[in-house]
C-alpha cells in the first residue's frame, strides 16, 4: 500500500518539523511520499486548512492509496500509519477514516491524556482516499476537521 503524508507548517517551527520527520521515518509502516507545506504566511489569521487543501491537491497527484494528515507538534506511535491503514482496510476503504478518540502526550504533565471526540476525528487522527471533491472550508477556519467530517459524514469514524 502506498500512504502519503502531508505535514503543514509555518516555517518557524523547526524542531517540531524535525521531530515529526524522525517519528514518521520511524513508523512500521513507511510513508510512500511525504510532503511538507510551508509557505510563508500571507497574514496573522490562522491557515492550516489552506496548507491542508494545498497539500491534498498535490498528494492526490502522486500516485498514493491513502493520505494521512500529520501535525508537526503531534507525538505519533510507531505503529500509527500502520494501525490507520490496516483499520481503512478492514473498514472497506472509505473515503474518510479517523478515530474518535485522540491520544495526546502531554509534556509539562509527563503523562498521555485521551480525549474523546463523538461526532469527529480531529485532522491528525484521519486518513482519506486522493482525488475526492472535498468541500474545504474558507482557508482561515482553524478547525478543518469539524467542517470535513460534518460534510462528509460520521460513517467512517472508529
């Protein structure tokens, strides 16, 4: 299976992007592409969907079964790409897959933190098929996963 990730960033962020490279270069299942937009920002206002919608675009050009939207601050398991891929599968290949559940590492408590979403998957826990229409939201929402799981449906939520 060939998995394409896509990572937004700011530029400003070095060490996350650099952290984020080791942890997905260190994934059981190897990304077939990666592909990092970073742009300089043309304002203030929030732009990640933008990066997203940039990033799907050109991910879906590359030949990939299945894109995964990665964060750069995120900690991801060794075993994320593999666990999202195998599940898309057993699933039936939807367009969209996520779980509704995030589990965060957080640092300043040195402990994991699970938190629940029951309608949604946030970005960095989907994984969806190259070259749909998608209906992005305006490139300044900051919340890219309400809109695309709200117009795309629950069915593929875990």
């Amino acid at each position: 299976m060939k998995i394409g990730i896509i990572i937004p960033t700011r530029g400003n962020r070095g060490k996350f992007l650099e952290n984020c490279l080791i942890i997905m270069q260190n994934q059981t299942l190897k990304p077939t592409e990666i592909l990092v937009v970073d742009f300089p920002p043309e304002s203030e206002e929030k732009d990640i969907t933008k990066r997203y919608r940039i990033g799907y675009a050109e991910m879906s050009k590359r030949g990939v079964d299945l894109i995964a939207f990665i964060e750069d601050d995120d900690w991801y398991s060794p075993k994320y790409l593999e666990t999202m891929a195998s599940e898309w599968q057993k699933a039936g290949k939807p367009n969209l897959l996520g779980t509704s559940w995030t589990i965060y590492y957080h640092i300043f408590m040195r402990r994991w933190y699970k938190m629940t979403h029951l309608t949604r998957s946030c970005m960095m826990s989907t994984v969806i098929k190259p070259g749909l229409n998608i209906d992005w939201p305006v490139d300044e929402q900051p919340y890219t996963d309400v809109h695309i799981w709200q117009k795309m449906g629950k069915n593929g939520v875990l």
